[in-house]
C-alpha cells in the first residue's frame, strides 16, 4: 500500500497571471503558500484485475477508459496503469472552497501512482505532469499555481512564462516573522461551495481586456515578494493583500456576491487591514490580515467558523509504503 499526503493552498498574490491566456502573454507570477491541510491518497494492488476507486462515489470497473472521474481516469494513462489497483482518497477541507483541491488531488495520486510502480519522479515534474493532465488534456481553464504550490509546499513565489517553464523560488521567514504571520493572518469558511471552473471561464473570456489589471496583480506578487524577502511579514502585506482583492473583482462577474462583499466590509470595519477570497471566487474560504486585539471583534463581527492554519513546509509526499 502507498499513502501520500499533498497539502491545499492559499494564494496570497498574482493570481490570475497564471492562467495561459495571460502568462503567454506577458508573463506572470504568484506568491502562495501550502497550508497544513491535506489530501490522502492511498493506492493498493487488487487481487483481480479491476480497477477501484472510492471517493463520494465508489466506481468498480473492467477497463480505465470507464472510470467516470476523470482525473484518476487521466492519472493511470499517464502511469501507464491498466488494472488491478483500489484507490481512495480523504481530504480535511471539501472540495469547491477555493484551496486547490482538485490539482492537489492530481499531484497527490499521480505521487503515489509512480511509488506504486516504482519511480522516482521530482516535485517540478509531478507539477508539469499534473499541468499536463488538467489544462491540456482534460482542458480545464485553469492556471497553474496548484498544481506546483501542492507539488513544492512551503511559501513560495512562482513565476510562469510565455515559453511554458515555471520558476519556483522558496520563501523563507525567520521565526520572528513565521510567528508573526501565524498570528495575524486569520481564515474563515464561508459555507459557500461552488466550482471553479465557471468562474475560470468567464475570466477567460475577459482577459484579453483586462490586460492592464492582471498586470498589476502580478506586479503585487512581485512586490511581496520582494517585500517578504527584504522586510519581512508586515502591513505590506494586508495592503496588497486588499488591492488585490479590489483588482481581482473586476475580473468577473461571479468573483464576488452580496454576502461576500458585506462579509468583507464588515470585517474590514471591524478592523482586519486587508483580506481576499480565495481560489476563483464564488465562495470558499475569506483570508484576513488582523492585528490580535482586533481578531475577537472580527470573528463576531463576520459570524463564520474559523479555521486555524499554518504553513506546511513539506509538499506532496509518500507517508506509507509498505
């Protein structure tokens, strides 16, 4: 049996820049982090020849061409796996909710697909791989940031150019400033589940006039990350945290809705500096950066669960092998 364990991410910056209609373009660039929630993938030989998967659904079939998921159906043509496997998985945070899900879900069983057939494969590469699967293959219009902030964990900043090749850069806070950005940076779900790819969509449509304000988004990732770089974690931080949440809305339609935007305000009244949704919009988790004394009046101000969270220093990996 094999288990991997992949971590979920938040997006802090630049994204959007990472979709191909964009960074084709101009080139674009995201700072991300993963977090300390994860997707399990356990693969194990079957006695027979038949192919089993267990996810909300259990699919038995004969032939992987008949698995109705796609992206385990994608995964075991890409291993070169044919039958004779069960494979399930568990996540600690539902699917829809802005933190990366499915591409960490492709990294994750395409990590223990190799393992179980015995090959070693880079983090990059379960990245590129996991590109290949969901944007060229199954062309889904997504970008790239999940699959290589799932494939790398940690905090880091990604650069994606026209030519296709992915930069990564590693993040690192001294413990004065991993503390502090363990403590102001808060989460909350909203409740709001929805998929992504409609929101994606549309934002493809309009990206060839939005341009200029994917421009700057990806000018704010490079800005944090030069400041976390020099300065360290601080009200830099919140306010490009902020601005981009205003760039970001003006990308689509369905980004944003009431209940989000009166969420959002009353957090920022109650005296968060700066905050985002995240993931494509439409629902999810709402990132906000409050100074301590303030996080009580916010978490009664906005009535959502919170989530604690850190960052994962380790990417997707295999925790069983045996």
């Amino acid at each position: 049996m094999i288990i991997t364990k992949t971590p979920l991410r938040i997006s802090f910056a630049g994204g959007g820049t990472d979709l191909p209609d964009y960074y084709r373009v101009n080139g674009g660039a995201v700072v991300s982090a993963g977090i300390n929630k994860y997707i399990y993938i356990t693969v194990n030989p079957k006695f027979d020849n038949k192919i089993r998967v267990s996810y909300s659904n259990t699919e038995i079939v004969d032939e992987v061409q008949e698995l109705n998921h796609e992206l385990v159906r994608e995964c075991l043509q890409m291993v070169g796996i044919h039958g004779g496997i069960e494979i399930t998985s568990i996540a600690d945070i539902p699917s829809g909710t802005g933190l990366g899900s499915s591409s960490t879900f492709t990294v994750g069983l395409l990590n223990a697909l190799y393992s179980h057939v015995g090959e070693r494969v880079s983090a990059h590469e379960l990245a590129e791989k996991a590109c290949e699967i969901e944007i060229n293959v199954l062309k889904h219009p997504i970008g790239k940031q999940d699959q290589f902030a799932a494939a790398y964990g940690g905090m880091n900043y990604f650069e994606f150019h026209k030519d296709e090749s992915v930069l990564q850069e590693r993040i690192f806070l001294d413990d004065t400033n991993a503390r502090k950005m363990r403590q102001k940076l808060v989460l909350f779900y909203t409740g709001m589940t929805r998929s992504a790819d409609s929101v994606l969509q549309e934002q493809k449509k309009n990206t060839a006039s939005r341009l200029e304000v994917l421009d700057e988004m990806k000018h704010q990732a490079e800005k944090m990350h030069h400041d976390l770089i020099s300065e360290g974690f601080g009200e830099s931080f919140a306010s490009t945290l902020h601005q981009g949440w205003i760039y970001k809305q003006s990308l689509a339609s369905t980004i944003t809705n009431d209940q989000i935007s009166q969420y959002y305000q009353a957090a920022m009244d109650a005296g968060a500096k700066g905050g985002k949704l995240l993931g494509a919009g439409g629902g999810g988790f709402l990132l906000f950066y409050c100074d301590e004394q303030n996080q009580e009046a916010l978490e009664k101000a906005i009535g959502l669960r919170r989530v604690e969270f850190h960052v994962s220093l380790s990417g997707t990996r295999v925790i069983f092998n045996g």
